[in-house]
C-alpha cells in the first residue's frame, strides 16, 4: 500500500510541476537560510571550544562614569576590574584581557599585521584552546612581563612557513617574543578570547595601565555553575555602588554590568546597553522574526496542497464509488505532503552545504568554522514536515468526506 503511495505521489507531483518547484522552492529556500543563521549562532553564542563553558561564562566590557558635566562610557580598564571584578562569590575563576589590537611585523621587508592581546595566566585555565604545538603561559610569566607568546595557526604558517614555532622567536609592536604554544585559529566572533597572537599583560610597555578605570580592557568571570550567575552579577553591582571614584571632582557615578554572552549581544543589538529588558525584548524579537518567516512556507504549502487536491475533486470521486475509505485517502494525501517536504529538505540541505562553502571560501567570518549544523537542521525539517502534513491534512480530510456524487461534479463543499 505504502509503495503504491509513494509513486502515485511522485507522479501527482510530477504533473504540475511549476506548482511542485514553488513548493520545493519555499521549504528549501527556508531550510538554507535557517542552516546559515544556525551556523552564525553556533559560532557566535554557542559553547564551543575554546569557549566550552561558555554557558557558565560571564564578561565585563562595558563601563559609565558620569559626573556633573562629563559623561564616558566604553571599555572598562585593568584598575577597575582588579578592583571590583577578583574573587566574587560563586566564581571559580577571573581573568582580565585587553581587547584585541592590530599590530605590526616585518618580514623579508614586508608589513604583516596581525591581531595581538595581553592576557593574565587564568585567561588559559578558563578558555579550552587546541594546542597543536607547546603550551600556554601562566600568571608567573605575566607577573615577571616574560617575553613569550601563544600564536595561532595561520600566524605559525604567516611566521613560520607551517614549521614548528615553539622556541622561535616573533616580533610584533616593536618587541620580541619567544612562541610557547600553538593553537588552532579563533573565529573573530568569538569575542571573549579571539586574536592570533597572545601575549603576558605584564609586557605592556606602559605600567599605567594598572591604575586605570576605563579603557582597553575586559574582565572574564567563570561562574561554578549557572546558579552561581545571578549572586556574582549582584555582588559585582553592590561592590561598584560604594566604590570611591579615582577623580571625584569629575564623576561621581560609576556603572558596569557582567552579562551572559546572549545579554551581551542583545544589549547591542536592542541598543539598551543597561535595560535590564534587553534580554527579553530581543528574545521576542528573534521569536516573532521566526514566525514571521516561518509563516510564508507554511502559507504556501496550505495554499498549493489545497489547489492540488481540490482540482482533483473526480479523482477521489472514483475511487470513493469503489469503496475507498475515507481514512485511506487522507493517508494518501499525508504521503504526498511528506514526499514533498523530505526532497525539499534534501534540496536545503545540498544548498546549504553550497552556501556554507561559498562563505568560508570568501572568509565571510574570519576563521569560522561555518559547517552544516545537523542537529538544528533535523529540528528545522522536522517542523517542515509537520507543517507539510498540517497544510494537506485539512484539506484531505475535507475532500474525503465528500459524497462520490459530489466529487465526480466537482463539488468540494
């Protein structure tokens, strides 16, 4: 029975065709696009090395001071965060970074930039990096300012020719490096821990930074568990409230928050840096966007499935006058509508792949790893499917229950 299913939908599909490419069309074209939004998020808000624990993660990268008639707001500085940031409770670890910067090398007479950030030596116990060569540095090489340096692939091919880097020596902003390790590039958008060359903050050319409440930096807090978040968030706010500013004739305020990954990106998209509603409204942002877009597939399938099956109003009127139940035409339908979606997804899922490779040939995310995401693609054509047996179901029931006299005149009320 089921065979005999499966090729009277394959031909019912084939008469029609332009209907059937619409159809094909809608599921795929929504497939690829979820495919290449989940491939963007897997790289961006995702726990993946080296952010594995990302879901326990949470960064300082924003701080306001305000006073009588000035107002800053931009990175916080090491000073601040040495201050407020270390030892909150329900945290297992605390790292300070710079922010990622261009620097500049010379080879064979050539200029190289490359990315290049100071860490401490908790910044390697909380981030899960890939070493492919050595090992990272630790809090004595920062505390002494040693000259050594982890660098990623690319650079150990740029520097090195792709030979082994460990021991070599690397010169970068006007100073040199002796590479300890090797690990495998960083997406850009991975914000808390991407560049190409890390260094010991401890080898910044200027001490100054040490006293500073603004600029340049960010603080990485790892929380013991994602119960922990909420009572270090609070901690961080009640230790800020009674801070004594450094230049109190200037600022008398200071604020700073330490949010999630998803706050942090909501936070600038919603552009409510300090809402404590950004958060929700980009979350049903995102929800409605999703339905929206979901919505036009949906709309298409239900409209052609119901064009199909009305035009075939005589059809079921025979087979109703010889004796074919009503339960075995709706089953038949549902095979048609299934039929449809599963090579519409096996479409998506070949465009997606193309695309995919489209965008990391054009290095569309510095580094990314821009894969097919199966997990979030059998969720999409999971929904596809239940939205194509949706869409004929209604209408196969409806035409089912149609008197064979009915149908044979064409009647479909």
């Amino acid at each position: 029975m089921l065979n005999n299913y499966l090729k009277i939908a394959i031909k019912v599909l084939l008469r029609r065709k332009f209907y059937t490419f619409v159809s094909l069309f809608g599921i795929a074209f929504t497939l690829t696009i979820l495919m290449l939004g989940s491939a963007m998020l897997d790289n961006t808000v995702f726990p993946n090395p080296p952010e594995s624990k990302l879901d326990r993660i949470l960064t300082i990268d924003l701080v306001k001071m305000a006073g009588p008639t000035i107002t800053t707001t931009g990175d916080p500085g090491y000073g601040l965060l040495d201050l407020f940031a270390r030892d909150l409770p329900g945290a297992e670890s605390f790292s300070i970074v710079s922010d990622p910067e261009k620097v500049a090398s010379f080879l064979d007479g050539r200029k190289v930039e490359s990315y290049l950030r100071r860490t401490d030596g908790a910044f390697w116990e909380i981030m899960d990096f890939d070493f492919l060569e050595g090992g990272p540095y630790n809090a004595e090489d920062d505390r002494l300012g040693n000259f050594v340096a982890v660098i990623n692939d690319t650079t150990r091919e740029r520097f090195f020719g792709g030979g082994d880097a460990v021991g070599r020596t690397l010169r970068a902003e006007g100073q040199a490096f002796t590479v300890v390790g090797v690990v495998r590039d960083v997406a850009f958008v991975r914000m808390a821990c991407f560049s190409e060359i890390w260094v010991p903050i401890g080898t910044s050319k200027s001490s100054a930074y040490r006293e500073s409440w603004a600029g340049g930096f960010s603080g990485i807090i790892l929380a013991r568990d994602r119960a922990a978040i909420p009572r270090i968030k609070e901690e961080f706010q009640s230790r800020l409230e009674t801070a004594e500013l450094p230049d109190p004739e200037r600022f008398d305020t200071v604020q700073s928050i330490a949010c999630t990954r998803f706050e942090q990106i909501a936070r600038d998209l919603v552009g409510d840096p300090w809402g404590s509603a950004a958060t929700g409204k980009f979350t049903l942002l995102l929800g409605v966007l999703a339905v929206l877009f979901m919505s036009l597939p949906v709309l298409n399938l239900v409209n052609l499935s119901l064009s199909r099956i009305l035009e075939r109003s005589s059809e079921i009127g025979v087979r109703k006058a010889f004796g074919a139940s009503s339960w075995t035409l709706v089953g038949q339908f549902l095979v048609e509508s299934v039929v449809l979606t599963v090579i519409g997804g096996a479409v998506g899922l070949v465009l997606s792949a193309l695309a995919l490779q489209v965008l990391r040939n054009a290095d569309f995310v510095p580094y990314g790893e821009l894969s097919l995401n199966f997990r979030v693609f059998s969720y999409g054509l999971g929904l596809a499917l239940v939205f194509g047996i949706l869409s004929g179901a209604y209408p196969a029931w409806r035409m089912s229950r149609l008197h064979p006299v009915e149908a044979l005149h064409g009647r479909t009320r």
